[in-house]
C-alpha cells in the first residue's frame, strides 16, 4: 500500500479583495485538526478572485506567504491558481503554482483551455504540468475547463501520471455535468481526480474526490468544507494491470492501438465539419444560431421508414453504397519496441524535482496571436 494524505479546502472566494490570508488561516486549521495531511488544493483563482484586473507579475509577495506557509507545515501546497502577467508579451494567463514541503516552486502551469468565449482576453498554456512527490507517485494538474478536453488527461497519464488535481472555479449551471466529467475521467484514465471548486465568487461548490474505479469518495455540499482524503497509489498500479474490478485495461487497449486519430492532423481534412460551425462566441438574445436550416451545412439522412429505403424525399428507391474496404491494420500496432538504455531510462517516483528557473512561466507561447478581450 502506498498511502498519501490530500486535502481539498473549498472556501468563499471575495471577487474584490485578497483571499490570501482567509486561505493561509484555514490552512493552519486544516493542519491543527488533521496534521497527518501530506497536500493541500485550493479552488481555482482563489487566491485574488476572478477578475483579471488584479493580475500580479511572475514573482509577488502573495506567492512567498504561500511558500512560507507550505514549508511552515511542511506540506505541498497547490494554492488554487491566479492571473499572472507575462513580463515578456503582456499576456495574461490563468497560472497554477506547485509548491514542495521547501517552500520551492517546482512547477508552474497555465490553463491550456481557459473558458472561452467567456474568458476571452486569458491567453492559453501550451506545456503540461507532471512532477513526482518522492517514494509516493506521480501527479498532475489540470486547470477547470481543461478536464473537458480528454486530451490533456490522455497526455498526462500516458506520462504515468496516477493522480489528476484539479482546481476549478465553477459558478454556472453546469456544474454538474463537470461531477460527470470527473467520475468518467477517473474511470477511463485510471487515476484518482481531485476536484476542487469554490464558493461566492468562487463558484457553487459540490468539490470531490474521486478513485480510479469511478467511486466518489467524497463529494462536498454547498458551504465551506475541507476534506482530508488518503489515496492508496497502489490501487492505481494494480487496476492499470489487472483492469477495473477485473475487466477494462483501458491504458493497455490504448497502447496496443491498431488506429492513428486522423482528426489530430490538422491537414488530414477529418475535422472539416468542425469548420462549418459557426464563431466561437457569447450567444446573444433570440439567437438561431444552429437551428436556420435554410443554407444547412451538412445533410443527414434520417433513418429509413422501413428496411431498404430512405425516409427523406429524394432518397427513395436508392441502393445503399456498398461498404468501403475495411483499412489493413497497423502492422507496428501493439508491437513495443525493444528496451534500450536510453527507453528504460524513465524518471521514477524517488527523482527529485529541478527548480523552475524565477521569471519562467510554463505555457507561455511567444509566437502565439494575441487573445481577444
């Protein structure tokens, strides 16, 4: 068994003010009630609020109380995240910090899908967060809307990531289909999913704690809350080798793939229809957007009337194509390549992490078109 303590504090979250020292304080009562806890996960921009006006530059005194604080508890401290300004381009990005039981940063990430169009003037990340915490595991990061795009979670645990932490800032109706979100992630990428949510301006709460047999271990109601949680990482190991209860071994099946994905080229032509939808932008009052079937982009047949023919006039008395070739497998699919010195020399949990160099932020894209907003 391999134990590890996290704890998830889901607080309000003042839009107009600091929160940094309402979070500092429930973290010294977080560790004076359960001081077996190992980590600490804040809600996301819970540190100064959702509004980007306050963002700080790379280096800033909010960050050193948390530092101080994570090494005065001798925890790692995942603070939420905050708008930081890029001191090289200007732009704004939604930056998530790690810092280790040192008080050293050792990783900082920045929202690679921040929620447009609603977020329009937050630029993207581009690199992913993944560091080791010694003799324990491996984990990950992972900013709110970002869990919606099962591709981050794929490039996470394909790099042996075992637990997804993820602060998140949801206000909206949606919230629980995002719980949905959480429980299929833990299911299909097996992992355990840490979700943290706020309060106020923070958002409607319902955090939780999810294993990777898709069980929510703990799931938070509508006020404050913090909630020690001891994950066995070792349920993570043996499910990815023996399967879900026995059955699935769903990062195997991936592997072991006879298929590429087309639709990750942007060449390829697979995802023209994505090119017929409309701008991505705020929907306005009596909007149609979708439903003017005059100038439709694609027409679907509807299912026959009966067996053998078409239901929509013009489709009738039609013979259906016959079925194209079936493509010939991947002859290299499910093939691994043999070990050699440089393949088998993976990062293993007891790697110390480098310190990230002051002033860097992780995701900053240069060469990216500046957002709009």
């Amino acid at each position: 068994m391999t134990p590890f303590a996290i704890a998830g504090v889901q607080m309000y979250v003042n839009a107009l003010q600091s929160n940094v020292d309402g979070m500092i304080q429930r973290l010294d009562i977080l560790m004076a009630r359960f001081p077996w806890t190992q980590m600490v996960l804040f809600s996301e921009l819970a540190p100064l609020g959702p509004l980007d006006r306050y963002s700080l530059p790379p280096e800033n005194e909010e960050l050193e109380k948390f530092q101080a604080a994570a090494a005065k508890h001798r925890v790692w401290l995942i603070p939420g995240s905050m708008f930081i300004t890029d001191p090289e381009d200007g732009r704004i990005y939604n930056t998530s910090f790690v810092i280790n039981p040192e008080g050293e940063i050792i990783r900082r990430y920045a929202k690679m899908f921040p929620f447009r169009p609603y977020e329009s003037g937050i630029a993207a990340g581009t690199d992913f967060c993944v560091f080791d915490v010694p003799e324990v595991g491996r984990f990950g990061l992972s900013i709110c809307y970002d869990m919606w795009f099962p591709e981050t979670t794929r490039q996470l645990t394909s790099q042996g990531v075992e637990v997804l932490l993820h602060p998140v800032l949801t206000g909206t109706t949606d919230r629980d289909a995002e719980l949905a979100i959480a429980r299929a992630t833990a299911a299909q990428f097996q992992c355990y999913v840490i979700d943290v949510n706020g309060l106020g301006a923070g958002g409607v709460g319902k955090s939780c704690v999810v294993d990777p047999t898709s069980m929510v271990l703990h799931q938070s109601a509508g006020q404050e809350d913090m909630f020690p949680i001891e994950v066995d990482l070792d349920l993570v190991r043996r499910q990815r080798e023996t399967g879900m209860k026995g059955l699935g071994q769903v990062l195997k099946s991936f592997r072991d793939r006879a298929t590429d994905f087309s639709v990750y080229d942007r060449t390829s032509g697979t995802d023209e229809y994505l090119r017929t939808l409309g701008p991505l932008e705020v929907p306005h009052q009596g909007t149609l957007a979708g439903l003017d079937a005059s100038e439709p982009a694609m027409r679907v047949p509807q299912a026959p009337s009966f067996a053998g023919q078409d239901s929509l006039p013009g489709f009738a008395h039609k013979v259906p194509p016959a079925f194209a070739p079936e493509p010939l497998p991947n002859p290299t699919a499910g093939t691994a390549a043999p070990a050699t010195q440089e393949t088998a020399a993976v990062p293993t949990p007891g790697t110390p992490n480098p310190p990230v160099k002051p002033g860097v932020l992780t995701g900053s894209a240069h060469n990216e078109p500046t957002s709009s907003g």
